[in-house]
C-alpha cells in the first residue's frame, strides 16, 4: 500500500486539522509506560535513559501500545529532559524520586555555560528512533514526536528536579527577569531545533508539553512563557505537521495558550470538554478524561468516555486522550477497552 | 473598651459582609509557622500535635502573627486534620513528609467503625483554645477558627496522608458511590459540628478548606463533594458569623463553591482577582497573591500587591490574602512590608 495518501487521511492527522473523520482518533499520553507488562519487561533490563539512548530499545517501546491497544497514533518513547544533556546538565532517574539534575541552573553565569545544541548530532539517538518507528510503522498510524516546553524544561533545570511550588524558578523570574530571560532564549531555541530535527526525521506530528504551566498567573505566563512557546510554534508552522499544545491545570491559560500557538489544545479534566473548546473556538483540542477514570469499573469508566464524548458533540477537531498520562497500576485492559468505546460510539462511516 | 461594638466594626468582619471598609483588611493564610523565628523557637521543644493539644501553646502561636505582622485578624493555630482522631484514626507528622494515617479508611467496614464526635468533649482542647486566643486578643483584631472540608479530609482519610493523583479517593468514589458517601456524610457532621463548637467557643469568623479540591472535575464535584460542603454551611448559616470557603486550582470549581456556600469565596493567583470575581459577584473574595511572590524583591513585590489591589478596584468585599498558605523560608519582614502596603495604598479615611 502506497504510505503517504493514507497517512494523510489517518484520523489522528485529520483531526488535528479539524477535517471530519470517520471515527474520533484516540491515543494515550504515557501509553508505553509502567502500567504495561511488556514495558515492564524491558525495564528489567534497561534504565529509563536507557532505553532512550537506544533507538532499537526507544522503537520497541514505542511500539508496544500500538499493537496492544490499537491507538489511532504513536507518540515517540522519550523523555522531556533529554535536550539538557547536551546543554551540559547532569541527569539521572532516582527510584521514585523522578530525574534529579545535580548541577541546576540559577546564575547568569549557569546560563552562559549551558552550551549549543545541535540536534542531529546531540540527539541524533531520537531522530533515529523516530526512523526505526517510522519504518517498522509503515503506515499503520501516524507517529508523534514531542518536547517539552521552555517553562517546563526550565522548571526542571532551575529547581533540580520536580517541584511543588515552583519556588527556585519563579524567585528567578521575580527577581532575576534577565536571566530568565536569557535562560528561555536558549531553551526555545534549542527545542524549536530539537522539534525540527524529529520533524525531518519522520515525525507526522509533535505536542509540546507545558505541563506544570498551571502554576502560573496569567499574567507571569504572558511576560514570562508565552513568547518562548510561540517561538517554537512560529519556527515549526513552516513544517507542516499538526502540533499539539498541552498543559495542566490551564483553565485560565487556555486563551493565551491559543495565543502562543498550536493546531491542538489539550485539555485536562478539570474543565468540561465544552467549557474548554469555548475558550479556543477556532482550534482543534485534545483530551479530557481523568486518568484515575482507567481505574473505574466498566460501567462507570464507560459512563465518563460517554459524557467526553457527547461534549464533543461530534464536532470535527476531536482528539481524545486523558487530560494527563497513564499512571502506573492503571489496567491495560481498561485502556484497551476505552479505545474501543471511543472507535464504537463515535463511527459515522467515511466521512 | 467595649468589645463587641468595636469587633462589629472590624474590617475584616465588614469586609468578610461586603461592607466599606477605611482600609482592605489583610492577613495571610498559614501567617503562624515555620517562616517565623517565634515560631520555629517553640517547635523545639513541641511536636506540631503538641502545641496542637495544649490551649496555652496553640494560643500562643496564634497570636505571634498578630504582634508581629500587623494582620487584621489572628486565625487559630490548629491542623485541619485533628477531628480525625476522635473518628478512631492515627494521626502522625513525620518530617518532610507531611501526615500519616496508618489505618486509612477505604470500605464500609471502615466508614461504620468510626465512633461519632462531639466537638465539646473529644476537641475540647482546641476549643479551649479559641477561648483563650478571644481572652488575649482582648478585641484588637476577630479570631477565625477552621476546619477541613468533607472532600479535603476524606482524602486524606482515604489516601493515609497527602497525595498528588488521589488515586484512591477516587477509586472510593467512582467504584464504591455508596461508601464514599456514608464516609462524606459522617465528615460533615464532624466538621459541622467542630465548627460550631469554635464559634460557640468565640470564633468570630470560619474559613471552611478545601485545599484539594481542584483535582475535581466539576461534575464530580457537584456529586461527590458539594452536598457535603453545603450542610456545612447551612448549619452552620444560623449562627450568624461570615464563612469563607477557600480552595485552590478551583479555577472552574467557582461558581460551584458559591453555590455550596461561604460568604466569602478564597481566590488563588492562577486566575486574575476580577475574573474571579465576576465568576462569585453576590460574595466577598479573598485572595489573590502567589506565595511565592513574598521572596521577590521589594519592589516587585509591591508591584504585584498593588497589581491584586488593583484588580480588587477599591469595591466593598475583598480580603488581601494569598491564593495559599505561607512557604517555609518566606522573608518575614517581606510578610510584613505586604501588610503595610496593603493598609497604605487602601487607606481610605473612615467610610
């Protein structure tokens, strides 16, 4: 079969294009992941940075739910603070802790150090696993690349690692703007190449995760992050894929969010699937239910899928996913089985 | 000096009622604790449940902030879980780690083995506390007593101690609706009764948290959590005094909470002080700086307090408060330059 005029009508792209399609696409952020025995499997053998310096290893994976669940898309198995390896910062995973970078950034001396970053020959390890995935998908759905977004990545590099408060970071935007400043400039422009290089190698679509933007007053996301994230937007628009703009704990962001750009917002379940569309009329969005909705029993579970679904109404632009990533314990077969509730609910013959 | 007619005229109280005030009241949530030398000087020899338990302790603690900071009322030092102890749960502070509760409450086993509460005899101690706190305010500024609300509290019930997915407070609700509302039920009475002891006790004010709140969907909120919130505030309605119901990420969650009750509605900083507002226009606010905005410099700071003031626009209604409790490490003399900033730039001559 010829690759390309299929690819083209995946639903998945469709969508995200707010094209009708025959069935509402749906995949999972975190789909290959802990929750799975056969991720599991591999991560008896292979650390998480690991797998992802492996192309062979990061296409498998990667592959995993796409055979199990029949998910409308693929998302590349990697992490979103890869790109600061070879900015010069330390990375490593701790059991149960989440990364820990040893060397945080605080200083505009911190920032001058962080050094250039080519992606094809610093991350050329992702770039080839999205060739792997491309190949060994020949088709099938289409594969979506992905970054973090530059407050998010500089939420990690300036805390040291996860945070609750957000403290380091924004006592460095408050009382520090410049560096901030430059931190981000670095940071968009890094990604923006990063995203570019996936986009080239084969990626079909990329989302930039701005996940623990929700800490933000609208106001600091406007001074602070928006023109960072639309950078990235703006240099990738002439690449022609679809991209995906997702955040949590962004009700009141959801508007300048639109502003800073992206073809697809994503919605997390605090906001009704409606209420949330309302706000980014002219876009395409993506989401919402809760991931401790996978927990549910079927009947319930299906109760929630339903109401996603009729706020949706049906309406072109539709991507369904969770409004954040699988937990780990979640069960497979739930996953699996809100796939098939969403392809058999919503299937309207070809459009 | 007579005391009732001056508390009448206090601004919090007539703020708390929409009432003109000469100045916006101010105080802050969490204003006693580990930011505060006074404070950190008796947890030296105290275990947090231990000031808890003593009246004199916890009197004293309450009133630190109020001959150091200026604030325009004292609100009672007290954990929001101490009612779980009476119920028949363990209740431990381990360091860093926040509360644990090693016999959580997950079935309905569970929910009927907690023994019924009365405020009087099984949290006399914290009663007795409020007593002495309105003894040596000696009406200089209104006493706020609190308590958790049902949501907040079965989480934690739930969880057996803080939590980030509150996973299993929602695999209550969604898998066992009926255990989940016998346990929601049996809160309420607690709560409700606690908090009637406190005003009977002298409270002058209560302020009803629901800190965990925002992880809600508002369908589920209106389900699982407002009928709860709501018999709360109707018995407690007859008593006369000004009720706030705080919560945080309630970005969507607003007009709910309004409908569940609460005089005055608590604002975190991820929404704009007037876009709150308009969303609650019938009720006082307070709100809205970010915590984090107290380690900015000065300046900054004072931008960003004038910048919630301005969006307060002098109306009858607002209470200055941060959109969350004080960060250990905050600056107390940055605390402080925040109440006089407030009373400075709002002083408004006598109404």
């Amino acid at each position: 079969m010829a690759v390309s005029p299929v690819m083209t009508e995946a639903p998945f792209l469709r969508a995200a294009r707010r094209q009708p399609t025959d069935v509402t696409p749906v995949w999972f952020m975190r789909q290959a992941g802990r929750y799975m025995a056969e991720y599991r499997a591999i991560r008896e053998h292979h650390s998480l940075l690991e797998i992802c310096a492996r192309p062979a290893l990061a296409a498998e994976v990667t592959l995993q739910p796409v055979e199990r669940l029949g998910v409308d898309a693929a998302i590349l198995f990697a992490d979103i603070l890869l790109p600061i390896v070879p900015l010069g910062l330390s990375l490593e995973f701790t059991a149960g802790e989440g990364p820990v970078i040893r060397n945080p950034v605080r200083t505009a001396r911190d920032v001058a150090a962080l050094r250039a970053v080519d992606a094809e020959t610093d991350l050329g390890h992702v770039l080839e696993a999205v060739r792997l995935v491309r190949a060994e998908l020949a088709g099938r759905v289409p594969l979506i690349g992905f970054a973090g977004a530059p407050f998010t990545v500089a939420s990690y590099i300036v805390e040291g690692g996860a945070s609750r408060h957000f403290l380091e970071t924004k006592k460095l935007m408050y009382g520090a703007p410049d560096v901030w400043h430059a931190l981000m400039g670095k940071l968009s422009e890094v990604l923006a190449g990063y995203l570019a290089g996936q986009i080239r190698a084969g990626a079909q679509a990329v989302q930039l995760f701005d996940s623990w933007v929700g800490t933000l007053a609208p106001a600091d996301y406007r001074a602070y992050a928006l023109p960072y994230t639309r950078a990235i937007f703006e240099r990738l628009r002439p690449l022609g894929v679809p991209m995906i703009h997702f955040g949590v704990g962004t009700a009141s962001l959801l508007q300048l969010q639109r502003e800073a750009g992206g073809d697809v917002i994503g919605l997390d379940w605090t906001i009704p699937l409606d209420a949330g569309w309302a706000r980014v009329p002219d876009r395409a969005v993506q989401g919402n239910l809760d991931p401790v909705a996978l927990f549910a029993p079927p009947a319930e579970l299906q109760r929630r899928v339903r109401e996603v679904l009729a706020r949706a109404a049906g309406r072109a632009g539709h991507i369904f996913n969770l409004g954040h990533g699988i937990l780990p314990g979640t069960p497979v077969d739930h996953v699996r089985a809100v796939v098939d509730m969403v392809h058999e609910a919503t299937a309207r013959g070809t459009p």
